[in-house]
C-alpha cells in the first residue's frame, strides 16, 4: 500500500488536554510520520504520512482524543508528502 499525506484540523476542547502529546502517542505507536500543532484558534493541526489504512486508525482516534478532550469537528485535506522521518509536536 502506497504512502499518503494527510491534514487533519480537530476542533472542539482540544486544548490545553494532552491532545498533541497523545497524538504523538498514538502517531509513534502506529509508525505514522509528521507533525502536530496548536492552532491560534483553539483547533490543533495534525501532518500525517502513512498508508491509508493506518491513517484511517488515526482520524478514527482523533473523533474522540484523549479522556479530556471534546472534540466537535474533524477537517481533512489531502496535502503533498513533507518527507517526514519522525512524528514531531511543533511549537
């Protein structure tokens, strides 16, 4: 299966949760490649590489995030490859 690269923008409580430190969790766990950051506006930005069966794992874990989390919208684009080598959380 071909690698593919997505953008993810999870809105809602999204902040201030652990949200990037566990998706950097559950990026590592999956071998996901890329990055995540807090966005101005409250959402958090996900960058993610991996076939499209492994990212299907991460937009499903990302409806819901971590326990203190409330996620109330998940946005997500097709975006060319960064050439990612690890999974960051970008300040």
């Amino acid at each position: 299966m071909s690698d593919k690269s997505i953008r993810i923008e999870v809105s809602g409580r999204v902040q201030g949760v652990f949200f990037r430190a566990s998706t950097k969790e559950v990026c590592t766990k999956y071998g996901i490649l890329g990055w995540v950051r807090n966005l101005p506006g409250g959402s958090v930005l996900i960058h993610a590489e991996a076939s499209e069966e492994t990212l299907n794992r991460l937009l499903t874990w990302c409806q819901q995030g971590p326990p203190m989390a409330n996620v109330t919208n998940v946005q997500i684009e097709d975006v060319e490859s960064e050439d990612s080598v690890s999974f960051e959380i970008l300040h």
